[in-house]
C-alpha cells in the first residue's frame, strides 16, 4: 500500500456497497421502508479510529446517496483514499467489484479490500476471478482490517486472502476475537443521517429515532439455509454492563429511543439478560427494544423481565409449518412449541413476530398452504416471510442444484427475488404468486386488523412517515396485487 496522511496514518474510506435490492422491472423501495446501518462497518470504522487513522464511511443506501455507481465512485475518490474497504453480501459484491475497478483505474495507488459474508464462504476463488481486488479479508474484519491499514506485512495477517506473484495464497484463518466487551462501539458518528435517517421497520417501535445492535456473535444451531461463513458456529457475547452502556450511549449521545436487537439467540445465555434487564429496570433509559428469541431459550419469568425492562416485541423464528420441512431444515423446532411460545410472549404483554420463509427445498404447495394456515392461526402481532435464497456458505449449497431450478444470479440473491424454485412447484411465476397470496391474506386478516386499528395511535410516528412516502409505499403494494409476480 501506499500513501500517508499527514501524521502518519492511513486515509481510508469503508464503503457499504449498495446491491439490488427489490424485484426487477421495479423500483427500489427497501431503503425507504427499513434503513439499517451497516453494523459491521461501524464496527471496523471505531478500530480503526481507534489506531488514529482518518475514516470515511460511505453507505451507498444511506440518505440522498445517488444510485448512480460513478457518482458513488467519485464520492469516495474525492476522498483521496490510500485504502477502500468494502464489505459485501452476496447480492452487493457486483457492485463492490466493479466500483473497485472503477477506482484501481482511477488511481492504481489506491489499495482495495473486501470483506463480508460472500467472501468468507468463497474464498480464494473469488480473488481470483477479481483482480480489482488487491485483498480479501475472511471472517470478521475488525482486526484484520487495523492490522493492514496499520503497515502490517500482509503474509503475517491472518484472515487475510492475497496475491502474491500469479498466484492466490490464502492466509491462516484469524481466530474470532474471544472477548468482544473489547471492542468499541460502533462509529455511529460516521454515518451520515444518523439516527435520523436510519428507521427501524414501519410499525415496529413506538418511539423515534431508532437504531440497531448486535450483542452476539456465532450460533450453536446449524439450519439448513443459514450461512455462518463469517462468525461460524459457538456463541459469543457481549455482557449485560457492555450492552446496557452501549444502550445508554445510543440513548444520550444521539437520543435513540428505540433499539432493534438482531441477535439471533438473544437469550441464549439466560443469566446475561436477567442481568441487563435488571439493570434496566433499576436505571431506566426511556429506551425500548425489541429482540428475537428461540423455541427453547425463553420462560416466563424472563419474558415477564424483558417487558419490565422496556422490550416492545419478541421476534420467533419458524420457517415452515410443514412437519417434515422443519425437520429437515431448522432441527429441534416442533409447532407445538411455537404455539406455546407465542402463547407465552403475548400472555407476558409483548408483540409476537413469527419469521417464516417459503420456497426452502421440499416446499410444495401443501407446505406452503399448511404455513399460511399456521400463520393465521398463530394470531400473531406481526410476520416476515422471506424468499428462500441459496448462499454458499450454507450446508445445503453443495445439492442445492439437485433439489430444484436455480439462477445463481447474485445480484437477485438477496431474500428478495425467488432464484430458487423447488421441484415440487412447477414454475417461478407460480411461487410469486403463492407468496403476494400468502403476504395479502395475513395483512387482510380480519384478526391482525383489528391488533392493528387498536394500536393506531402508538403508531402515529410510522404512519406519518408512511403518509410522507406514500407514492413509493403503493408501488411497493402492487408487488402483492393477485395475479402480479416479478
């Protein structure tokens, strides 16, 4: 790498490259429906504050960020960079090469990086096919990252994927960092619009402005569909004194008043969250949050805690209601203990959002009609249904092909777009047909409508912000017209 700043340290610029996000043929909406902060990046951007080094973040979803991939590039240029991180997932990574390319034509100085989910399950392979790229980073980027801004000779980094002559040579993996109370908060700061322009999904708090955080790191579970190419298996955690800081620090720095959590075994380790929602409760930060749980890792008590403690909803992961699709692609999951759970989180106060996703190998249209049953008879306060997408990194990539048709197009896949169609459904058109039946009839259910009108008020701030974006809220809804598909 070359070039300095003026006391020595790198100028670098961290860009969260933006990808497609909605259906093709159709405008982009995603970004005016539910705006999240590039967790990972504001994570790296306060390491490397850390060391002193000059950091621009660029989040080319951000607010009033052009579309437009050379004004992206010109933005970031017009920072004279001697380093431009990205951090990429599947459907972005076009974008990310090709404004690295853009920029290593620009000025062959400039060292690019990238990082993220699709890198970590490639690999090699992908340097490969992108010379733009002078580096991958592998795994979690936080140390990797500050030791190559920092002068760090490039063979003795671990996590790191690099060229050395013609050939791809992948460095030992980087072990993930055991303690992460070490690492900073999120540059928040660097963020343009923030908190402002970052919401949270429309009628899910009920108090403005929101963010998000991450507590966790790793999972114990191994679902079917779930790539943990980057924080890999076992659980890691912030502690209950580190969260409640960070909570405060949202809270006083930049008058957050709500918090989404997207952990994904938030109360995994039980004894944590007793604590911070006793802290909660004894030092109040007129904050509330909302978090997702697993069949299994909740009681009673603690959900009567979380209430206590200003949580507003519980997020449930389910996936199908089909018996022999749970079994196979989300283990340890019975219906009848989702029943019981989100009987259990309704009866303690708290909303309940089931995660569903349609369109997983095996789906048929009986699964299909057997979850959207389930969904309305759950009574739930709220859903998401994703698109079933393949990524590498996932256990049932390698078949993945045998099980049905798929159109590796990265750019579609992103939970979005249906470039998977099982065999047991006989084309693409008709699965995006069950889906806007299925998304129409929960948002038509007369039950839902009736938790919905009696909440109305609490919502006032999301329906304002839905009346001022109407124009491009309705085109999203004719995405769910019958008979309309992608």
């Amino acid at each position: 790498m070359t070039g300095l700043s003026t006391n020595g340290k790198k100028r670098i610029a961290l860009v969260h490259p933006r990808g497609f996000n909605w259906l093709p043929g159709s405008r982009d909406v995603t970004d005016v429906a539910n705006r999240m902060a590039p967790q990972g990046l504001l994570s790296i951007a306060a390491c490397l504050l850390q060391e002193g080094h000059d950091v621009f973040l660029y989040d080319c979803l951000g607010p009033g960020v052009s579309p437009d991939l050379n004004v992206q590039v010109k933005t970031v240029l017009a920072y004279q960079p001697d380093l431009v991180g990205f951090s990429a997932t599947t459907s972005s990574f076009p974008d990310a090469a090709e404004m690295a390319g853009k920029i290593k034509k620009a000025s062959a100085a400039i060292s690019t990086v990238c990082g993220g989910v699709h890198v970590s399950a490639l690999m090699g392979d992908l340097l490969a096919a992108y010379p733009a790229f002078d580096f991958l980073c592998a795994g979690e980027g936080e140390d990797t990252l500050t030791e190559l801004a920092g002068g760090k000779t490039p063979e003795e980094i671990p996590g790191l994927i690099r060229r050395q002559g013609s050939e791809v040579v992948v460095n030992p993996p980087r072990s993930p960092i055991p303690d992460l109370d070490t690492l900073p908060f999120p540059a928040y700061e660097k963020l343009k619009g923030f908190p402002k322009d970052y919401h949270l999904p429309l009628f899910s708090y009920v108090h403005t402005p929101g963010a998000t955080m991450i507590t966790s790191r790793g999972c114990m579970y191994s679902c079917s569909y779930c790539d943990r190419s980057v924080f890999k298996r076992g659980f890691r955690y912030n502690s209950a004194p580190y969260i409640y800081e960070h909570m405060n620090y949202l809270r006083t720095r930049f008058g957050v008043r709500h918090v989404n959590i997207y952990d994904d075994l938030f109360t995994f380790d039980r004894k944590r969250i007793v604590e911070l929602c006793e802290t909660l409760c004894r030092r109040p930060l007129g904050m509330n949050f909302n978090c997702a749980v697993r069949v299994g890792h909740t009681d009673d008590a603690l959900l009567s805690m979380l209430k206590e403690a200003g949580c507003l909803m519980v997020s449930l992961g389910v996936e199908s209601a089909d018996p022999q699709m749970l079994a196979r692609h989300k283990s340890g999951v019975s219906l009848e203990a989702v029943r019981d759970t989100v009987k259990r989180i309704q009866d303690a106060g708290l909303r309940a959002k089931g995660l569903f996703m349609m369109g997983l190998p095996g789906e048929t249209e009986e699964s299909i009609r057997k979850t959207s049953d389930f969904i309305i008879d759950l009574g739930l306060d709220d859903m998401n249904m994703a698109k079933f997408t393949p990524f590498p990194g996932a256990p049932l990539w390698p078949t993945i092909r045998e099980e049905g048709m798929f159109e590796e197009d990265w750019r579609l896949m992103n939970c979005l777009n249906f470039v998977f169609v099982p065999r047991g459904i006989e084309s693409r058109e008709r699965l995006d047909q069950l889906y806007n039946g299925h998304v129409k009839r929960f948002y038509s259910d007369p039950g839902w409508r009736k938790k919905f009108r009696d909440r109305l008020w609490e919502h006032r701030h999301s329906l304002l912000y839905l009346i001022r974006h109407l124009p491009s809220f309705w085109l999203a809804k004719r995405q769910f017209e019958p008979g309309r598909s992608s």
